[in-house]
C-alpha cells in the first residue's frame, strides 16, 4: 500500500523495479522477470548472487560474537583479515585499517597520510592532488577530491578546494595527443602541481588506476604510473591508489589493479568486492614505512568509526577471499575479461560506439554522436539513460553515467559483471545490450556512415571551452 510514497528510490517520477532474489549472474524482479547483472551492481557483487557460504560465514560469526568496538578489541577474524588483505599485493603491505564504505575508506587514507607526515614532523602537508574525471565517494571529503562534475555540481559549496589534473584520458587527450605522440603530459601535470601549490604542503596524489564510472574503465597510457611514483618520490608526496572499484580482483590477474602498474602505492584503498554486496566492507592497505610512522607517531590511528573491523564484516571479507580462491576468480576474470573485451568490440560497428577500453571484467564503451569528431551526443538528451532503459527491457543491466566530456557531455556505459560470469552469459548479456542499443540509436537518429542530426547542443565538443559546472579548483589546472 505505500509502495513508492516513503522510500527516496533513484527515481522519484517513475514506478521503480522491487527486486525479489538473486542467483550467480541474475537478479529478478517482484514479477519474476529475470536480468542479467552485467555490472555486479556497481562492480560489488564480484562472487555473483546467492553465495550461501558467505552468508553462512557471517551467521556463524554473529551468532558467536555479533559485535565489538575497535577501541576495547580487535577480533581474530580482523586480525586474520589484514594479514591476509597485506599478502594481496605482489608487493606486500604492512598494516590494513578496515571502514565500511569505499567513502570512508578513501577518507581514511588521507588521514593515513597526513598522520604519517605528522610523525616526520611535517604538519604543513595536507593537500590532495587528484584528477577530473574520477569518482571516490559522495562524503564531503572524498567529494573534494573527486572529480565527476555532476555529482559536485549540487554540493559544490560545502566542497573543499583541492587541485584536480587533467584525467589519463587517451580518447579526449586533454593535451590534444594521440597515443603515437603522447608524451605523458597528464603524469607530468603532477610535477607542475606540487611545484606550483609547494612541495612542502603536499601530502598525497590520489588516483583510481583504471577509472570506473566517471571515464568508463580508460586506463593510463604505458608510463603513466611509473612517471606519478618518481614525481611523488622525489617530492616526498605520497601516492594513494583508489582501489575501491578496481581491487578484488577486478581487473584480472592480480588482486589489485595496481599491480598492473610500476611503483608501489603508499596506501591502497579498496571496498565494494571486498564485500561482494554481502557486507558493507572497505579499507586501507598501508604501506612498511607508512605503518613505521604511525608506530612510532601518535601510536596508533584515531579516525575510526564504530562499525570499524565490525566481526561480522571480518567473517564476511574471509569467506569472500575464500570463494575467490576455490573459484580462482581473479585468474578468470582475466580470460573471461579478455572474451568480454573481444565481444564488446564487435559493438564497434554500431555508429555510436566511438571506443571500446578495459581490463579484466571491467569495460567500458563511449558513445559518440560522430565518429570521426568524436561529438557527443547532447547532454539534455541524455543518451546513456535512454539506453540503460531499453537494455532494462532486454533485461541486460549496466551502470551508465554521462559527462566523461569534461563534465558537460558525453555518454558511457560501464560493465563490470560478477567473476563468475561464462563465455555462453558474456555471449548473451552482449546481444541484448546489442539489440538494446540499435533500437535507441535509430531513436536518436543515427546511422552508419552519418552521423546523428542535430537537434541542440548545448556547447562546444572540442577544446577547452568553459564547461558546465566549473568550480573554482578548475582556474588551477596545471596544464
Ligand atoms: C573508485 C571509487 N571510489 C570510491 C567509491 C565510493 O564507494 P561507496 O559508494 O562504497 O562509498 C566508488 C563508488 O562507486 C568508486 O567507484
């Protein structure tokens, strides 16, 4: 009876999906149609839907110890976690701090840096170096430091002012390059910052190694990283790698996509498959001479919050990690990434799909008005929605997002599906998000050879023209 009056849903206007159960690949509504989860939710649901060990796990454990609080107890599952969470990364962490969302998780690695340059007696450092273009969270901190201007744009007043870099975008290359004359002028805009804002108050360099919902899983070119880690070295800045999307073995092959890249990060976030949508479970990893400094610093680390470490969140991360392993899922998301990628690439002969990028079991494709320009189709008529819509009806799920254009345009689509997803389930999910998009693209007019017409534009779609939303932190692009 008061379906659709009390709960503040995603959309307000119109009646809302329920869904009723979910079982490895597929969730299914109140009616029993069924989805295909081609984005685990939002890249959380890694082990696919209806895992029984991991709740079983988790009932086990709140049945015997429901709940302690960090200050008095840690527990022995938290502190086999961690241990276990620092031999994750080739390159082995010292210390892990558990939090409950990828929000806080990035709000605790910059306090994980600026207590570190506490204890070296360099309290001036604090300011955070990001990127346009990235997503790390909604709370007012990691708001600040992310660089999706439609999810700033509402809050942009109680927002702090952090420098942002030009993204790692190689397809809108902010320098105009292409990848046969890049010159890695975005790693190198780090160096500029540091300099400009000075070194001394410096504390960290913030970066999703592949970005997920703001750019649509574009990775840096060849470099990129090691370039950040020697400017980060010789300035003493330390590099955060924001792993909430791209951790869990996500990206393929290695638990962290970090490991892809050179260098190693100072702290390593990470959330979303740590749960895998059985708990709300994120962290930080934390780097041998980071965790020397909260030793010998204040001797410990105060920014936590009641559900920190909570047992229940610690039995369900050990189970996650246990189902990973029986099902070898980071090694298969690396072969079943690669079929993904090939069968999303054939999606490169419809006339919209202007790039197809990713690793591992996250994928992104960019929609474009024309090809050869790479013009966006107009924000107002907002692409990507009308295509998550009608891939709904297909029943193929994926998480769109718009304004990778520098936040006044342009249309994506993001696939992250759970680790256990088939060739047979890819082979599927790609036909009907294929049919999906013919339908909306003859909507909207477009055609092979032509591009889409004109029906309003509400700017420019190449140059540094004055975008949407411009905050204040954007007059200090170092660029
Ligand atoms: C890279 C990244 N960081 C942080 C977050 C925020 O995580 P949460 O929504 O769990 O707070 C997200 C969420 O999408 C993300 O993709």
């Amino acid at each position: 009876m008061s379906e659709g009056r009390y709960l503040i849903n995603q959309d307000l206007n119109r009646p809302f999906p329920q869904a009723a159960r979910g079982e490895g690949l597929y969730l299914y509504d109140r009616q029993g149609k069924r989805y295909i989860d081609g984005c685990s939710g939002a890249l959380v649901a890694n082990c696919g839907h209806g895992v029984a060990e991991i709740p079983r796990a988790m009932t086990a454990q709140a049945e015997s110890l429901a709940y302690v609080y960090r200050f008095h107890f840690s527990s022995p599952l938290a502190e086999e976690l961690a241990g276990r969470y620092c031999h994750l990364t080739d390159r082995p962490m010292a210390r892990a701090y558990f939090t409950n969302s990828g929000s806080e998780a990035v709000e605790a690695a910059v306090k994980l840096a600026r207590a570190r340059h506490l204890a070296a007696g360099e309290s001036d450092r604090y300011k955070i170096i990001s990127r346009w273009q990235s997503y790390h969270g909604i709370t007012m901190g990691a708001l600040s430091w992310s660089g999706f201007t439609a999810r700033r744009a509402d809050y942009q007043p109680y927002l702090n002012d952090f420098v942002h870099l030009p993204p790692a975008y190689c397809y809108r290359c902010w320098f105009g390059r292409r990848p046969d004359t890049c010159g890695l002028e975005c790693a190198l805009a780090l160096e500029t910052a540091i300099l400009t804002e000075g070194p001394s108050t410096v504390s960290a360099f913030l970066a999703e190694p592949v970005v997920g919902s703001a750019l649509g899983a574009a990775h840096p070119p060849a470099g990129y990283f090691q370039v950040i880690r020697d400017i980060c070295d010789r300035h003493g800045v330390l590099f955060i790698a924001e792993e909430v999307m791209t951790g869990a073995g996500r990206t393929g092959g290695t638990f962290f996509a970090s490991d892809h890249f050179p260098g190693r990060p100072n702290l390593i976030t990470f959330g979303k498959g740590a749960g895998a949508g059985y708990y709300p479970l994120s962290g930080v990893l934390i780097d041998p001479e980071t965790a020397d400094a909260l030793v010998s610093g204040r001797g410990g680390f105060s920014a936590g919050q009641s559900y920190s470490g909570h047992p229940v969140g610690m039995a369900a991360g050990l189970a996650v990690l246990d189902y990973m392993d029986k099902h070898d899922l980071t090694a298969r998301a690396a072969s079943m990434g690669q079929y993904l990628g090939q069968r999303l690439k054939t999606l490169l002969d419809h006339p919209s799909v202007g790039d197809v990028r990713g690793l591992g079991l996250m994928w992104g494709l960019e929609f474009v008005r024309d090809k050869t320009t790479r013009e966006t189709f107009d924000p107002a008529r907002q692409f990507h929605l009308r295509l998550y819509r009608a891939a709904l009806e297909n029943g193929v799920i994926f998480l769109p997002s718009g304004g990778c254009d520098r936040g006044r345009a342009g249309d994506l689509a993001l696939f992250g599906p759970p680790l256990i997803i088939t060739r047979e389930q890819i082979d599927d999910m790609v036909e009907g998000f294929g049919q999906a998009l013919s339908r909306v693209e003859s909507e909207f007019g477009v055609q092979a050879g032509r591009p889409a017409p004109h029906v309003h534009r509400s700017f420019p779609s190449s140059g540094l023209g004055t975008p949407h939303g411009l905050e204040t932190s954007k007059r200090r692009l170092n660029c």
